[in-house]
C-alpha cells in the first residue's frame, strides 16, 4: 500500500508517519511552503520513501492541483489538518487516490463548537447586545506554533473566586471578558460560544468510524496540559472506560460519522462533552502504542479491507511529551494553584523509565532531533 500525507512539519504528521511505516506501508509526505522554511521533521523520517513542497493553501487552486498532481499514484490520501481536510473534501472528486474523510458538510459540523456544544446542550449563544468581539471556529492550523498546539483557540474566562469549584460572572464582567477577545473576519459573523467552566481533568476519545458506526475506539486522560490552565497534553494515559467511549460514541453516531476523530471531555460528577477534533489528534502516539494503529486501521478500511473486532488496548500505559512537559513544569512555577503538583510530578515522571516519548524516538532519531530543532526558542 502507498499512502500519501500531508502537513508534514506537523508533530501528528510525524506519528502518523511512524504508525503506518511500522506496518510496511510505503509512506510519502508534503508540506505546504509557509510550513516548510525549515525542514519538516516528518521528511527526515526513516519511514519517508519520499516528500514534496507544495503551494501554500488558499483561494488560487494552485494547492490542490499540486495535491492532485503528487497523489496520483497513491492509494489513500490521508490530510492531517483540519484546514487541509475542508479543502480537499470540496474537491473530492478531483483525487484518484482513496480519501477516507466525511463529506465537506459533516466535517463543517463537526468543526462548528456550537454545533457539537448543542448535541449536549452545554453551552448557550450569547446575546448580541452582550458582545462587542468574536471568536473564531477552530481550524488545527493556524500559525505553526498553534499547528503543534491542537490549534486552541483564543479564550478568557470570567468569575469570580479562582481556584473554586464554580464561579459567578456579572453582565459587567462579561463584557470586559469579551471585549479582550481578538476579532475575527467581518465575513465571519460569528458570536463567541460560551461555556460554562467544568474543573476537572480532561479526557479524549480517539475513534475510527464508518457512517456513525465505531469500528475502533481508544480512550485517554490528561495528566498535565500546557498551558496548565488548560491546552493539549503534555502527559496523558491510557485508560479503560466502556462508558466514556460510549459518549463518544454516541456522539459519532450523531454525526454520522467517517473516517478519523477525537472527541474531548472534562469530568467532574461525569463527563462532559466539550468538543470533536475532526482529524488525527495531538496524543495519537499513545494509542499507538497502547495497541490501536488508527493510521493503519483507517488506510485498511479505505482499501476495502475488513478489519475485525475492535482491537483491544492497554490501559495505564503512559506518553510524555518531554519539551511541552518541561514548558507546563516551568510556567507552573508561577501559578500557586498547580505548582507543586505540576513540579514534583514532573520530576517524578521524568525518572520513570516506563513513560515513552511522543516525539523522541530512538528509532527514528533524526526526525526526533530536527522536530526539536525547529521548536527551540
């Protein structure tokens, strides 16, 4: 099998990459050029039998006909970002090569926070008179520095009495919370979605599906996040919860769901559902390793291959993303809340030979180094 990649200076890239070489397949990566002024780490891949710039993405069809052109040959075409996935849904039909993703207006659906907020019906429209800002729908690649963090967005919060368990806003707050909200495109016209704040760890189901139907599943909880106010996982584990995953899954058979997903939650009396990431996710390595290989799983489905019962996987086994893990140790130092929690675990898990890296990989070392490279300070 042959498959092609795209988003190749992503880290997600990279593990996708190192999941389907693994297997044997014959992997091939392209960056956009506004990515690739330095060199991607995905093309330093021992797993890489080949990589390709190509245009930047935009409205002049210059992408996507590069696209078209590198992935003729190909078997399945896998987009890692978000951005990437819209753009190649609405031009489905141009690709020889299989793409396994949703229709454009299923992915739409799934990116659109208050569409997926209203499936639980966490969250409320803010009225208009209230709002004088706008915030932006999340796309998982913005500037690169975003790309590498799950692309998060803009956020503020407003209350009273940090550190409790459930805080108060007044109309006067709210509107200084949402003043300090950067502006989106006037073409967007769009509210800010507003969440009331569930303190508690955070969750991520991983899923591939077909039209809604679960065929594997992998579950995991944040230890340490960075930003340690709350941000992609710096330290996660793998646990066993028949039925988080069938939140999840409840909410996958909603959409209607094809191809690739994660589904994130906060816990504090139960689960709460707070968003779909409609692509790879940032902890793919740990399901990897934990025994779910989504990539291959979902190139499998695309060739028409039956892949059996849901694959089992190990709970408790641990991923550590050592540069982000040691930032979150270093800013908790400076927040009286997390500090000692975050610093002495940071320290105890550093000594643990057991937790593997998610980007450090003795058999693939040069991308390792050339990914750090390209993220130093």
């Amino acid at each position: 099998m042959k498959v092609l990649v795209t988003d190749g200076a992503n880290r997600v890239a990279l593990a996708v990459v190192r999941a389907l070489g693994r297997t044997g397949v014959e992997v091939a990566v392209v960056e956009q050029e506004r990515f690739a002024l330095k060199t991607p780490a995905s093309f330093r891949s021992r797993f890489t039998s080949r990589h390709d710039v190509i245009p930047t993405l935009g409205d002049d069809g210059a992408f996507i006909d590069a696209l078209v052109d590198r992935s003729a040959g190909y078997d399945v075409l896998l987009p890692v970002s978000t951005n990437v996935a819209l753009k190649v849904a609405a031009h489905r039909d141009r690709f020889k090569a299989r793409v396994p993703i949703p229709p454009l207006m299923t992915l739409r659906r799934a990116n659109d926070k208050s569409a997926v907020a209203r499936h639980r019906a966490e969250s409320r429209r803010a009225d208009s008179r209230d709002l004088r800002a706008r915030r932006r729908r999340g796309t998982g690649r913005g500037r690169r520095t975003g790309a590498q963090a799950g692309g998060r967005e803009a956020a503020r919060r407003c209350g009273h009495g940090p550190g409790t368990r459930s805080t108060l806003c007044d109309r006067t707050q709210f509107r200084g919370t949402a003043r300090r909200l950067p502006p989106t495109p006037r073409a967007e016209k769009r509210f800010p979605l507003i969440q009331e704040k569930v303190e508690g760890p955070g969750y991520g189901v991983g899923v591939l599906a077909e039209e809604g139907r679960v065929l594997a599943s992998f579950a995991h909880r944040r230890i340490r996040e960075y930003p340690v106010t709350g941000g992609p996982s710096t330290i996660c584990v793998s646990v066993d919860d028949p039925r988080l995953t069938g939140y999840a899954a409840s909410v996958i058979r909603e959409l209607g769901w094809t191809g690739v997903a994660m589904v994130e939650f906060k816990k504090d009396d139960d689960y709460r559902l707070m968003e779909v990431n409609p692509r790879f996710w940032g902890s793919l390595p740990l399901a990897t390793r934990s025994g779910v290989n989504f990539p291959a799983l979902l190139c499998r489905r695309a060739m028409g291959e039956d892949i059996g019962a849901p694959p089992r996987y190990d709970a408790d086994i641990r991923l550590r993303f050592l540069p982000l893990d040691a930032a979150a140790a270093w800013s908790a130092l400076r927040n009286p809340e997390v500090r000692w929690s975050y610093s002495m675990g940071f320290l105890r898990d550093l000594l643990d030979p057991r937790i593997v890296d998610g980007i450090l990989d003795p058999e693939d070392l040069e991308a390792s180094l050339v990914y750090l490279a390209n993220h130093l300070p």
